[in-house]
C-alpha cells in the first residue's frame, strides 16, 4: 500500500507538469517569466552602458592628466618645488582616477611631513615626490627611507622623482631588504598615455623587488 501511495504521488506530480505545460502551450509564455527576462535584459544593457561609460570617461581624465604632464614639463616659470608640488597632486589624482585607496599629503603626529600614501596589495606606500633638474641623490633616498624604517613592517615607499634617480643611490637602497619602489617620469609618461595601467607598473615593479632586490625597475621593460 505504502508502494502504491508513492507511486500514485509521482504520478500526480508528472500529470501536473505535464498539465502545466500543456496550459503553457495553449496561451504562450508565462507573463511573469517574461517580464524576469525582459527585465534582466535591460539590466544587462543598462550595465553594459554604464561600463562603456565609465571607461570613456576614465580615458578622457587619464588624457586630461597626460596634457598637465606635458605641460609642467614645458613650464620654464616654475621653481623645483613649485614643479614638485605640482607633480604631487598630478599623482594623487591619478590614484583617485585608478580607484587607489590613498590619503593626500599630511604631517605626523611629531611634525613629520608625508607627501601622502596608498594602499596596494595590502600594503601601505608613503609617497615621495621630487621634480629637480637632475638625478635625485642618495640623501633623498635616505631621508624616504628613514621614514619607512619608522613604521609599521607593512609599509613601503614610492619615490617619484621626474628625472630619474643617481645611480649611487640605487644601488645604495637595492638588494638589502628593500622596502622602497622607485618610480621616474619616464614611468609616470607611459601610465599618463595610456600604455599601460598602474597596476600593471605597479605589480612589476614590486615583482623585481621581491624577486631580484631591483627597486628601479623600468616600467619600459615589462613584457
């Protein structure tokens, strides 16, 4: 009896399904699973052109950052730190276009001045940024790297500078627990057109630094 009431269960359920159907047949689709997928359409396109949207967008501000660039690099009326300054706030502002989480420059608790910080890959950068006539020195670096060696094991540094760095001081701060990326203007250039994203430089620049203590990794040399 108890067979008998299972299989007379499943029969039921098959006539139903079978019923439903054949109601489904006769009118058309189900009004309600039409309006779903009707809906999940416009979503769809509605999505799509927020994207598309969004990159147009995201390429003209990276094009408007690209024409300050050249622009402060044309400027003759401009004083270093006038220069770098201007060059600081540039950057911040390509971190804000990426999505980086980041804070614009500040001072410590005890007076020190920080030309602002980022977040990537969990950990934290202090940024450093120069514009000078030439190489920056050693002493630079030094001074950007006391201030990293003062903070938590977590955090790193990266030092802008427009015209690259001495040699001396590369080598001086690669290869010995480096915790400092360096970054030129020719690297910067090849973000500011749109070649490559920062991510991209960012990802192989921390890349040679974990792999070969190369903290002046060419952002020109990523394949």
């Amino acid at each position: 009896p108890l067979k008998n009431a299972v299989d007379r269960d499943n029969l039921d359920i098959e006539k139903a399904k079978r019923l439903l159907q054949e109601f489904r047949d006769s009118v058309g689709n189900d009004p309600i699973d039409v309006a779903i997928k009707e809906q999940q359409r416009d979503k769809a396109r509605a999505d799509y052109r927020h994207s598309v949207e969004s990159t147009k967008a995201k390429k003209e501000n990276l094009l408007d950052l690209n024409t300050r660039f050249l622009a402060l690099a044309a400027a003759a009326d401009l004083t270093p730190q006038q220069r770098g300054f201007k060059l600081e706030a540039l950057f911040f502002d390509l971190l804000h276009l990426a999505e980086f989480d980041h804070t614009k420059p500040y001072r410590t608790s005890d007076g020190e001045q920080i030309d602002g910080h980022f977040k990537y890959d969990k950990f934290d950068y202090l940024v450093e940024v120069k514009w000078i006539a030439g190489p920056t020195k050693q002493k630079d670096l030094s001074v950007s790297d006391g201030k990293i060696r003062g903070k938590a094991q977590s955090t790193r540094g990266l030092f802008l500078a427009a015209n690259g760095f001495d040699d001396n001081a590369v080598n001086k701060f690669s290869g010995d627990a480096p915790r400092i990326v360096l970054m030129t203007g020719e690297d910067l250039a090849i973000i500011l057109n749109d070649t490559m994203p920062i991510f991209d430089v960012m990802k192989a620049k921390v890349d040679a630094i974990v792999r070969y203590g190369n903290i002046n990794f060419p952002a020109r040399d990523i394949r």
